[in-house]
C-alpha cells in the first residue's frame, strides 16, 4: 500500500491590530491633569506614584 502524502498546511493568517482610539486634545489634557494631581497629592514621598495595584499576597503577615 502506499503512503499518501498531504500537502502542508499553512498557518491561519494573524489579526490584525486593534485600531488605536482617536484620542481629543480635551481628554488628553483630562489624563495629563489627573496625572499631575495624583503626583501632587502622593509628594512627598519615598514611594512613586502606582499606576497599577498589585496583586495581594497569599502568604500570612
């Protein structure tokens, strides 16, 4: 008997990127504010501004 040989197959094409939202001057000049507020209610401080929350810990104090 002999072996039948398939054709490879080709790779599924990849997405394309998501398209980036426009952004208005008026809400950029919002996010730039909050910023800057963040940044002064946070002085002084050894610690920088988070921009992100961790995750907490599992383990006992």
């Amino acid at each position: 008997m002999k072996a039948v040989q398939k054709p490879p197959m080709k790779p599924a094409p990849l997405p394309s990127p998501a398209p980036k939202p426009k952004v208005t001057p008026a809400a950029e000049s919002h996010t730039e504010h909050a910023l800057d507020e963040a940044l002064a209610e946070s002085f002084p401080s050894s610690d920088p501004v988070a921009v992100t929350v961790p995750k907490p810990s599992n383990s006992p104090l």
